[in-house]
C-alpha cells in the first residue's frame, strides 16, 4: 500500500480498542461479522423507482452469505414484472454483496436490494431469533391461496365515493350498500383458488361458482354495484 511521505514519517501508535464489530443476532445465533460469508438470515426489502409509479417487495432468504431463495413481487409498473423475472433468475447463488452491485435493471427493484441489504448486515432479519432460520421456500408463506401475491386495489372520488377491486379474498365482484349507499360487505372470487381448481380438470364455470364468497353484512345490503362498471 502506498503511503503520503507524511504518513511515512510518522511514528506507529497502537490502538489497544480493537475488539472487533459488535455482533448482530443471526439465526438465534450472536454473530460477528467479518465477511460476507457470516451473513444469513431471511429478511424483506421494500423500493420504489425514482418516478414512483412502481413498487417492489423482495424477500430473500441468505445462508452463509448466498442467496438460497429469493421472491420478488411488484406492483404498479408493467415493465418491472419482466425486470423482477430477470432479478428471479439472477439472485439465488450469488452473495448478498454480488446482488447489490448487480443491476437488477428496474429502479424499485434495486431500492429494494440496497434496503434488505442493511436489513442483513446489521442483524434485522425477520430471522434474527430463529434457531437455523427459515428453509429454502419460505417465503412462499407470504403468499395467498394458489401463490399469488395479496394485493389491496382501491379508487375513489370526491364525487362518487370508492370502490373496492381487489382485496386479500381476491377479486371484488360487487358491493353491497346499506340504505345511506355506505359500503356493508363485498362478493369476490378467489383467483388462486379458481386456477388450481381448472388446473385440476374442473371446468371454469363450476371452478368460478365453488370460489366465490362474501364479505361483511353483504346478504342484508340495499343495493349492490359492480366497482369498475358502476
């Protein structure tokens, strides 16, 4: 290593204060971390692009500092569905430190990457307190029926009031409203579920009646509207 001539000419102190990093809880483990390689857990990143007309959620699942599994899910942008197949295809194997300097292409999706990235390296992963951690395949729990992502859509005016079309059950068929047109429940399909049911050789029609459900005092509402048609 190269050196100033000042620094050359000065004379050595020693530091007697080196105890190295402090440890961060890994697993149910208290680690010091020195390399990548003393890094694990399973954690979430959460990012936005710089337009803020997308976001991503990403999940990771680290085991001595390579990625084992990772789940990237997206909302708001057609384009960063296919930058996240991208991302899917290129994080596991890599180290954590490899995933943050590579280009996952979309912005939220970086974002996304350089905030789980601190969630690991300074021990606050959903895991910290876990003996061993979470198994590879994990984070498929943080999704619904037929694994698909829980998304919440809803839009309202000043004008006309809100509609809900999609909630955590799924997709949002009609609402029900009481006498002073205030929203008491909602009917909606269950899309995970109606795939796997045709998947399985049930015909759409019978899959659509069996996963259709109902939400709040639906059955006592006045009047019901469809939210996108009315």
């Amino acid at each position: 290593m190269n050196c100033s001539p000042e620094v050359e000419n000065m004379c050595k102190v020693r530091s007697g204060a080196n105890h190295g990093p402090a440890p961060i809880p890994e697993e149910g483990n208290w680690v010091k971390a020195y390399e990548i390689k003393d890094i694990s857990g399973l954690s979430h990143g959460i990012g936005g692009c710089a337009p803020h007309q997308g976001a991503c959620k990403l999940t990771l699942n680290v085991k001595n500092g390579i990625v084992e599994e990772a789940l990237i899910e997206t909302i708001g942008c057609s384009g960063m569905t296919h930058s996240a197949a991208m991302a899917a295809e290129v994080l596991p194997g890599k180290t954590i430190l490899e995933c943050l300097n590579t280009d996952l292409v979309c912005d939220a999706i970086n974002v996304a990457m350089r905030e789980i990235f601190l969630q690991f390296v300074y021990g606050r992963t959903q895991t910290a307190f876990s003996k061993d951690g979470l198994p590879v395949g994990a984070s498929l729990e943080d999704l619904g029926k037929g694994l698909r992502s829980q998304v919440g859509t809803m839009f309202s005016t000043k004008s006309k009031g809100v509609r809900y079309m999609d909630m955590t059950e799924g997709y949002v068929l009609s609402l029900g409203l009481d006498k002073n047109d205030e929203v008491i429940g909602y009917k909606f399909v269950k899309i995970g579920k109606m795939m796997e049911d045709i998947r399985k050789g049930i015909s759409p029609q019978e899959a659509y009646d069996k996963n259709i459900g109902k939400y709040g005092r639906y059955d006592d509402a006045e009047k019901y509207i469809d939210p996108r048609n009315e």
